[in-house]
C-alpha cells in the first residue's frame, strides 16, 4: 500500500514550507497554512518570501500540479486533512523559556471535523519534553469524544540553506508515537525518503532533537575555546582539527573554529534545554558552558581586532559577512549583532561598513544605526583601517593581497572563520590572523591578558 496522503501543515517558515512542499513533490495532496495572510497571499501566487535554495522551483511546480494548495484557515487545517504537520515558530527568551502560545494557539482553535477515522497531528516544532502529551490531553479534553487524535513527534533537522536537500536525503527520520497504528502510517508516508526511520516513543523523539541540537553547540564551543588555548600557545588550531578529526570516534564535521553558532535553532534550543534539564533535576552542566563560551566569542574577536590596531575608535572598520551562517540571508541570533554592539561600545567614534551578499537589508535593521551597510565588499573595504571576516561567504576567498591592498588603508584582515589562505596573504604584505592560528605579527602583541570566561 503506498496510498497518497492528505496533508496539512501549519507554518509556513523554512521547515513547514519545505516540508509541505517536499511531500506534495512526493505525490501527496498537501495543504499550507499560516495565520500570516500576506504570507499566504505571496504563496499562492507561487512567490517563497524568503532566501532558500531549490525551494521556489519546489514550490512552483507542485503548486502547478496542483498537488499544492496553499491558503485556509488553520482552524480548518484538520476537516479534510487526515495528517497535521505542526511548524510554529517555539522562540526561547533568555532564560531559556520556551514559548508554546503560537503551538497552543492553534491546537487550540482547531475545529471539530466529522468521520471515524483517527486524525494525526505531528508535531515538527522543537518543544520541551512532554509536549505532545500535553497536546494530546489538551484535544481530547476539549474536543467531542467522537473526534479521534493521535499525537506524534516528528522532529526536524533539516539546516537551513540546505533544507531542500536536507529533506530530500534526511540523515534520520525519527517518529515519536504512542500508538503502533500512528507509528505505522507515519513510517509509510516516509517510505519513499532515503535515511533511516527510528520508531521511539514520543518523550524520547522530543528530547533527541533537543540533545541532537546541544551536542552540535557544545562540539562547536569546544572547537573555539580549543582554538582561543591554541592563540595562547602559539599552536595552530586548524592543524589541531584536522588532527583530531582523523580519528572516526571524534569526525572532521562541526570543528571549526569562528565567532560561534548562531541561527534559529542552535541557540534558542541549548537555552530551553539548559532550563528544562534544570527544571527536572539533571542540569546538563556542558551544554550551559557551552552557551556561556559562545557568547562571549565576538568580545575575543574584539580584542584580538585592538591588539592588531591601535586606537580603534579613531578608526574604520569592516565586518564581511553578516547573516548567522553562509548561504542564507538569516540574521537571527548573528554574532555579527553583538560584535558589531562590542565594537560599538568598547571603541566609541570606530567608524564600521559592513557588507553581506543576502543579509545586507536584514542586517540594516538590526545593527546599530551608526553601521554603514554597503552595497559591495569592496566599498566596505575601501579607505578600512581593518577588516573581520564575520561569516565565511564564498566571495571572499575570491580576494587577492592585491586587492586589500588596493582598497584597505591598512590591510589588516582578522578572518574570524578561517576561510582565506592567511599564509599567502601574510607572505605577500597582508595582515590576516585567523581563529586559533598562528598570527603574522609577534604572539606577544595579540596575546590576550588572562581569562575571558566569567567564573559562572
Ligand atoms: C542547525 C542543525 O544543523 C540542524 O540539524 C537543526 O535542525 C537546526 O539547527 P542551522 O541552524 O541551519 O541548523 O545551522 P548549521 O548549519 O547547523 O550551523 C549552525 C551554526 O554553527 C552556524 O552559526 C555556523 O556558523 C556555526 N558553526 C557550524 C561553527 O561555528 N562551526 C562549525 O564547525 C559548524
């Protein structure tokens, strides 16, 4: 049996659009919603209001095969359809709550629909443990007995800029379920997808996204605090990497060293985690070192910019590269924000360009007012006393000496990422001091006094 489903997915961001669009491409009839009516609006004339690639062609054709609908209210999503993705946005503040009213505002408006088959409602959303009992409690309460739901977790690990892919060639399916009927329709819908399924329990689903997340965040601040000890001791810290890479049990993925994890996901996910793991007695003490480092990478780069440069705050400054990661126009929880506030604040009168190829509008309204956002890197660049390679954009690897040499004032280059060749840059006049490496000019003169860590 591979019948074609009837789907709804509420949220139309990234993981709701593309997962919509993805299983309509796979031949089922697949319903978007979104309480965001000009979203809805711009959807159903075929336009993604947003930066993803392969998602515009994804959805066009589906839409005209008609395998796509988008539009409806969410209170409806469920009268004909008999699967509900559920991809709301779950923001955490900075106490690590995890916000669960745009989740509650919609089980809670769903309409009671007629028929004796059981209705699944599969939650995408990345939730605290416990939540799809919650939800299932909360509809069963609510709705007349002759409504039948089942919850289940199906956590998404797509990545942004890769979504498409990402779903196309999951590295794992994993569907959470109470029930082996729920379990068996879900593992069916997924049959076509290459990866393995994992059937588990819905509170084991939850907390493996969780855990999944947390354990990218602590590899990545284990990467630059290894990499700030490497700067202390005159080691080189992508050689470090390489090194421990080569061995299977640590792998070469998720080790470089920069100005930290950003993004929708990675940071507001080891917040809610650090809270919840609190909450239920077992604190998971590296994943909230691992946020503590993390934010306090753009201060390092900060200092290693005024130990390159006198007088900074007589000076002009270029960040390249501003969205959290490369390939996407994202700018939430960017550390070019708190590098840029940094900056800012330590060096008042600096004078800072920044320039990214997607973000440049995005970041326009999120930096201070005082950063000049640039149409090019290299107007950003021209007349700069210093440059911070912020976010490891292709383009700038396409950069000659010659070229910083042309425009910079002084070509002082602190690549935060790693992503230029710094020796032959150094070789031909070039200050570039990458994350963790070997600096071009004496250790004594970047080394940084002491500790930055706080003591908690
Ligand atoms: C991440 C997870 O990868 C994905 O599985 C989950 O579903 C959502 O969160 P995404 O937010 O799209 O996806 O970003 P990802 O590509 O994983 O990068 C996360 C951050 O880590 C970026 O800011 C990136 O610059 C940083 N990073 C990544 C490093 O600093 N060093 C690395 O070695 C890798």
């Amino acid at each position: 049996r591979n019948a074609f489903m009837k789907i709804a997915v509420i949220g139309t961001g990234v993981v709701g659009l593309t997962t919509g669009a993805g299983f309509a491409d796979l031949g089922h009839s697949v319903l978007c919603v979104d309480i965001d009516a000009a979203k809805i609006a711009q959807l159903s004339k075929g336009l993604v209001p947003y930066y993803e690639p392969g998602l515009q062609e994804l959805v066009t054709r589906n839409l005209d095969a008609g395998r796509l609908q988008f539009g409806g209210a969410p209170s409806h999503a469920l009268r004909d359809a008999e699967l509900l993705f559920v991809a709301v946005g779950t923001p955490t503040d900075d106490h690590g709550e995890m916000s669960l009213a745009s989740l509650w505002s919609v089980i809670d408006r769903l309409e009671p629909w007629t028929g004796d088959s059981v209705k699944m409602i599969a939650i995408k959303s990345t939730v605290p443990v416990g939540t799809a009992d919650r939800v299932e409690a909360r509809l069963r309460s609510r709705l007349p007995e002759e409504c039948l739901v089942d919850v289940a977790s199906v956590p998404e690990f797509m990545r942004e800029g890769s979504a498409v892919r990402d779903f196309f060639d999951p590295s794992r399916i994993v569907i959470g379920v109470a029930s082996p009927e729920t379990g068996a329709r879900l593992e069916l819908l997924h049959r076509r997808l290459p990866g393995g399924i994992i059937v588990t329990d819905r509170r084991s689903s939850e907390l493996a996204k969780l855990a999944s997340n947390a354990f990218l965040a602590v590899k990545i601040s284990y990467a630059n605090e290894m990499a700030a000890l490497a700067e202390q001791t005159g080691a080189d810290y992508p050689s470090v990497a390489k090194i421990m890479g080569h061995d299977p049990r640590i792998g070469p993925l998720f080790l470089n060293a920069g100005l930290g994890f950003g993004g929708s996901c990675l940071p507001k996910d080891t917040r809610a985690l650090v809270r919840l793991a609190d909450e239920a007695g077992a604190p998971q003490t590296l994943v909230a070192a691992a946020v503590r480092a993390n934010v306090m990478l753009p201060l390092r780069t900060v200092r290693k910019l005024e130990a390159a440069l006198s007088d900074p705050g007589r000076r002009k400054v270029a960040l390249l590269g501003l969205a959290f990661k490369p390939g996407t126009d994202d700018m939430r929880e960017a550390p070019s924000l708190r590098l840029a506030a940094e900056l800012l604040r330590r060096n008042p009168g600096v004078r800072l360009t920044a320039y990214d190829p997607a973000a440049g509008e995005a970041a326009r309204k999120l930096l201070p007012g005082a950063v000049k956002i640039c149409a090019t890197a290299e107007e950003a660049l021209t007349g700069a006393d210093a440059a911070i390679i912020v976010t490891e954009w292709r383009e700038f690897r396409l950069f000659q000496a010659e070229d910083f040499k042309k425009w910079m004032n002084r070509p002082i280059i602190i690549d935060g990422r790693n992503s230029l060749d710094s020796e032959a840059l150094n070789a031909q006049g070039v200050v570039c001091i990458g994350a963790g490496r070997l600096p071009a000019i004496p250790v004594e003169q970047i080394r940084l006094p002491g500790e930055l860590l706080p003591k908690s």
